[in-house]
C-alpha cells in the first residue's frame, strides 16, 4: 500500500504573541496541515487566517538550505557549514583582535525560541564579552519592558488571558487586536456577548476593526497618551474613585503624582487629545466605577518617543484604583511576536543578562559569571537597536550578526540602516528564507532551521512557556539557530588561538577549550536545564519546571519555582511589589507630544501598523495567496477629506514624502482615520511593494529610556505620483 501515515506534532502559530497551540499534521517528512490544539489555553482550538494557513508557508522555493557567500553583487556561491563557519570566525577573530570584542555585536529577534537566545547571549556577553546583542524586540515592546520595571520593579506581566473574560472593564489603547491578536479579539468578543455589561473603551488614533466593539472610542491624537491618562486620573481623584488604601499601604510617589495631575483639567486634556471633554469624563466613570478593570496595550504606546512615559502613565491608573493582582483587573501589555517575552526572561537585550538580571548590577553579573565559569562581565549596557545601525554606520561596529529578522525592511529611516550594513565590514545574516530585503547587505547567509522543523520553547503574552515538538526535518543542511551559535563558537575559538589572542581569564588553557565547556549543549533539554538554573530565585523562577512537565501537562505559566504544583496566574496578588521597599511607584510624566510635529512642509501624519492577514516583513504570509485577498497591495489610507484637500482619488498612484525619503502608494480613501492623519501598513518590501517600504519615511527618535523608536508617527507630505 502507498497510503501515507499521518502523525501529529504539538507546536505553537510563530507568528503573534498570543502563542495559539496548533498541531501539525505531517508523514515526517512534509507538512500536511495545520490546526488549532483544543488543548492549548491560548486558543483552546481557534486559529486566524494566518495561524490556519501556516502548512503552505514551508515547503517550496525561497527557503535557504546551504550556507551561502557573497562574492560581488548580487553572486552567491554555495559552501559547506566548516568552510562557513571558519571563514567567518576568521573575519570575527581579527577583528576582535585588532579592534577588541566591543566591534562586534549581535541583532536577533523576538521570534527566535528562548534556547536559542539563551545562547546567543552567552556567546555575546559570557564568551566575547560584547554586550552589543540586541534584539527587534525593541521595536515591540521596550517600552512596556521599562514601563513596568520602573512602575511595578520588575519586567513582569502581572494578568492572565483568563482576566479578559472577567474583567468588567477593558481598556484598549493602542492596540488594534482585532488585527494583530485576533484569537485573543475573539475571546472579548465572546464575553461581550455573553455579558453585555462589559465595558469597553478603545483609545486610538484610527477606528480600527477593534474599535467595533467599543462602548466607547477615543480617537485621540497621536502622542497624546500621557496627557489622556493625566486627565482620567485627575477626574478618578476629583470624584473619589481611587483607591486610598491600597495607595497607602503599596504605592511610593502619590504626592508628587497628584500634583502633576491637578495640571490636566478635562478641558485641557480634552483640548491636547482632541477628544470631546464629555467622553473624556465617560471613559474615567467607567475604569474608576468599575469592580474590575483591565487595559489592554501594545505599539501603539510602545513605538513612541516617549513610550515608557506612555507605560508608567496607564499603570499609574491601575495603582491609583488598586485594579491590579486579582482577577479581571492589571495592566496587561501584549507581546507583538511569538517569544519576545522568552527573550527579556535570557536577558538577550543589552542591559539585560538571564534570569531578568542587569548588566550594571555587580551581584547580578557575579551570579551569571559564575554560572556560566568566566571571571567577569561587562558592566556596561550595549547598544540598543537603533544606535546600533548608527554605530556600525560610523564605524564604531564593525561587525554585525543578524538572525531571524529583516532590518533594512523594519527598522526605521531605512537609509540610514542601508548605510550601515554598506560601512560594516562584516555581516552576517542566519535566515530560514531567502531574498529577504536585508539578505544582499550580508557576506555570509547561514540557512537556520524554522518552525516546524526543530524543538522549541517560546513564552507567550500571559506568561506561558511552550515545547514546541519538531515535525519534519528542515531543508538540507539547515540547522537549528542555537546549534549554528554552538558551532560558531568552537569555530570561533580555534580562529582566536590561531592568533593567538588572550583569553580575558585564567579559567581556561585555550578559547577552543572555553568554547568546548561553555557551548556543550547537545539539544534543547541541555540549554533549558541551564537556563533554569539562572531563574532560581528570581521572579520568574522556574527551578520546578522542565520539559516532561511541559510534554505531560501542557504550557504553563511562570513563575514555576521548584515544588510548584503549577504556574502563577496572576503576579502582585499579595500587593507586595518588587521594588526595593515593596511598593509599586507612582510616576508624573509630562505630556511632550511627538518627536516630529507637522508643520507648513510636512503637514500630514503618518502612523504605520499592521495588516489583519499579513506577519511582519512577509516571508512566510507572503507565500500564501489567499492572505492577499483583504489586501493586495500596500495603499496609502487617506480621510476623504485630506484627499480632496490635496485633489486626490481613490487609486491614484501617491508620493509620500518625510525628511528622510519618499515611498509610492496607491491610495485608498478611508473616513476610520482622523483628518490629517495617513496610515501605511508595515509589512510590504522590496520583493511586494519596491517602492512602499513605510520605514523609508519613518525617524530614528527614541525612547529615552527604552530606546524603541516612534514608528507611530512622521510628519509628511504627499502629492500625485
Ligand atoms: Fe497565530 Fe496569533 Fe493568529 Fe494565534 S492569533 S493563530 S498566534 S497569528
């Protein structure tokens, strides 16, 4: 008989932080179909259209399968994975040499399973001693990283997925999760339906699908977060819905709190906003009477010049009324990708190290340092995101090792990072697809097994960490990202002893020797019995957690600490924080408005965001024909009333022009948006849309604190093409 037998692999959808279970359906060689796990609490059977379409992502063309070298232009030639890897430890190692470890530096991504971030990291910061490894996390969620540390003392989400369905307050601020979290939309609008009671408000600059089900929608004007809170907070204290005893006995900062609010009269923030001062007034009567209440945020707040600002400023709403650590009620920030969350938790940021641990905390270094047998650490915090491009530009890197993500189509000021990796000496891209827009910067393409194809553990928003199972073998001699940093690693080792450089310790008698102790994982199980070990303690202890548990009783949530029965479902229930002195803390931002205000040249504002059928830069989505039919193209979306302001229509080819360049649309009217307002999607690149890669527009202004850019708004121009 020739009849093919079916099994079925547990995985996780790779595409949004809401970490749907999925089951893949194989002949352990090929995909056969995909489908939601009833059993995940995620998603407990659902999947979106792109979740439900991921078996044709695999297989076909595109996909890397050898090492691969640049030679000129656009020629690449074949070689094995030994010639590979000691070419490019060659490169590495004389440029360590000649110009020390704080040249090179790593770029990875929030997609990337947690061994092999946790890797990666120690390659960075335990073997080479760069901090320099940054993640396109910062892109995502920096912000609610430093939002909640300053606030609650740690990176901790505190609220479960469960808390959406007994909350009887959401409030949604930018944040579209009709398009970029739709399993997690469908569970809302379930318990809207059966209780019609809950309230919910949605703040954003476009009346997005998610604005559908709002009670009650804001249409803010962009960057005019912290004002908006200031003016709920003003009128929860001005009627007495706060809470004064949980402010007494677990808050820091009160005072000085509620002076800067007394600033943010309704009427003033109804001006700042642009909102009517009447549903300024609703929304504070519905968070501040609700017996619970929830928010709900992500880029929106996150991709902002001012985005810890953005953070702190909401979370002071949930401290100010005690809606945090029981159910339905907590600042609940989405995750955008699938582990971004796996990635702060290794510490793969650069002020970060594993274990939620800093680099600039002497007791924190010397607990890594001893686990993973070096002298020292770097004290030093490396470079984030965007001021990593700027130093390899200025040739302060001069090398770059970017896995699993696509810079040139998703940082901002594409220009500027095009410069960037022209003026590096050394690229390196690890990639499971080819032709992605960064892919003709590199020297080298290393093909990385993708999802699927190799084990994997990745946290999702609410906390939950997942094995992923391995299916099908990946394309021919690609490897998982954790063994390619393994082997680079010994290779890398014997090229510093080929030159003879010192080891910055006694420990070991050779680099080789080092790379050979510190890089001996043999599978996921190793690397996640280590990892472990840099939790304990910690506030995401899972010292009780390991991959049998995982594969008997399901994902479940941190902290896990050794002799748990389970996960923690919700953080802070106890009120007791972990800050110094136990007490969350208040923070008084001001409102500063946007990096880049318009003005007579530029008087439009662009916002960019997400597709409902697209993921990221499209290389997987991007295969699937029927993801095209809500959008085929990258259109330019105009309010009718901008466009005959500037005597456009419908379908007309536009130019749309910033400071930093101008990119192509067709335009597409849309009266969701507020007038002034334009709004790109940020999927399209060079393969799709040669001419609307949205980042060619966007600046490089950062985040203070997180160092996450404002993708959220440019001041522009547009005219006919
Ligand atoms: Fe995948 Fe997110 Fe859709 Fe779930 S909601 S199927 S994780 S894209």
């Amino acid at each position: 008989s020739t009849s093919t037998i079916v099994q079925c692999s547990k995985s996780v959808c790779p595409y949004c932080g809401t970490g749907c279970g999925v089951l893949i359906e194989h002949d352990g060689d090929k995909i056969l179909g995909v489908r939601g796990d009833p059993e995940h609490p995620a998603n407990y059977g659902q999947l979106c259209s792109k979740g439900m379409t991921l078996a044709q992502t695999v297989h076909g063309p595109g996909r890397a399968s050898m090492p691969l070298q640049r030679r000129d232009g656009e020629h690449w030639r074949e070689h094995d994975w030994e010639q590979a890897l000691s070419d490019i430890a060659s490169s590495w190692a004389e440029i360590y040499r000649d110009n020390g470890p704080q040249a090179l530096a790593f770029y990875v991504s929030g997609q990337l399973p947690t061994e092999d971030y946790y890797v990666a990291n120690k390659l960075a910061k335990g073997f080479l001693g760069t901090n320099h490894i940054d993640t396109n996390s910062r892109l995502c969620m920096a912000s609610a990283v430093t939002g909640y540390k300053r606030s609650l003392g740690m990176d901790s989400v505190p609220c479960s997925y469960e808390d959406l369905e007994s909350t009887d307050c959401l409030l949604i601020v930018g944040a579209n999760v009709a398009y970029a979290h739709p399993i997690l939309f469908r569970r809302i609008e379930a318990h809207k339906a059966r209780r019609p009671e809950l309230r919910i408000i949605v703040v954003d600059p476009r009346r997005t699908a998610t604005a559908s089900i709002a009670d009650l929608f804001l249409p803010i004007l962009p960057g005019t977060d912290v004002a908006l809170f200031h003016g709920i907070l003003h009128l929860l204290i001005w009627n007495d819905w706060v809470d004064e005893t949980f402010i007494r006995e677990h808050t820091q900062g009160w005072q000085e709190l509620k002076q800067r609010v007394q600033e943010y009269t309704p009427q003033r923030v109804a001006e700042i906003c642009n909102i009517p001062e009447h549903d300024l007034r609703q929304a504070a009567e519905i968070f501040g009477t609700a017996p619970r209440a929830l928010s709900l945020w992500c880029q929106g707040l996150n991709q902002s010049a001012h985005g810890t600002d953005n953070n702190v400023a909401l979370i002071n709403l949930h401290l100010a009324t005690g809606q945090i650590g029981r159910p339905g009620a907590g600042p609940f920030s989405l995750t955008g990708q699938p582990n971004a969350m796996g990635g702060r938790e290794t510490g793969g940021m650069p002020a970060l190290l594993p274990g939620h641990r800093e680099v600039t905390n002497a007791e924190h270094r010397a607990a890594i340092a001893e686990l993973w047998g070096v002298d020292a650490l770097n004290p030093e915090p490396g470079l984030t995101a965007v001021p990593m491009y700027q130093a390899l530009e200025r040739g302060d890197l001069a090398a770059i090792w970017i896995t699993c993500t696509n810079p040139i189509l998703s940082l901002p000021d594409r220009k500027q990072v095009e410069r960037a990796l022209r003026n590096a000496k050394h690229v390196v891209l690890q990639e499971s697809y080819l032709d992605g827009e960064t892919m003709p910067f590199a020297h080298w393409l290393l093909p990385a097994a993708s999802w699927g194809e190799r084990e994997a553990l990745v946290t999702n928003s609410e906390r939950r960490i997942s094995h992923l199972q391995a299916a099908i073998p990946a394309p021919g001699t690609a490897r998982p990202d954790w063994q390619i940093f393994c082997d680079f690693a010994h290779a890398l080792g014997l090229a510093l002893d080929r030159l003879d450089v010192p080891l910055p310790d006694q420990r070991d008698r050779s680099w080789q020797e080092r790379a050979a102790r510190m890089f001996a994982f043999q599978d996921t199980a190793s690397i996640f019995a280590e990892y472990r070990r840099c939790t304990q303690g910690r506030d995401l202890d899972i010292s009780g957690l390991d991959l049998t548990i995982l594969d008997t009783q399901g994902p479940q949530q941190w902290p896990f600490p050794e002799g748990a029965e389970g996960g923690k479902k919700r953080l802070y229930a106890d009120g007791i924080f972990p800050t110094p002195n136990g007490r969350a803390r208040f923070h008084a931002p001001d409102h500063l408005g946007v990096a880049e205000e318009i003005d007579a040249h530029y008087p439009l504002r662009l916002t960019t965001g997400r597709l409902r059928d697209q993921w990221h830069s499209m290389a997987r989505t991007g295969r699937v024909a029927s993801l095209f039919a809500s959008a085929e193209e990258a259109y330019l979306h105009i309010h009718p009333q901008d466009a005959q302001r500037f005597t456009l229509s419908e379908g007309m080819l536009v130019v749309v022009e910033s400071r930093r360049g101008e990119n192509i649309y067709r335009l597409r009217l849309d009266d969701s948006l507020q007038i002034g307002l334009l709004f790109a999607p940020m999927h399209f690149g060079i393969r799709n849309a040669p001419a609307a890669l949205c980042n060619t527009v966007t600046l490089p202004a950062i985040d203070p604190y997180s160092g996450e850019p404002e993708f959220k708004h440019a001041a522009v121009r547009v005219r006919k093409a």
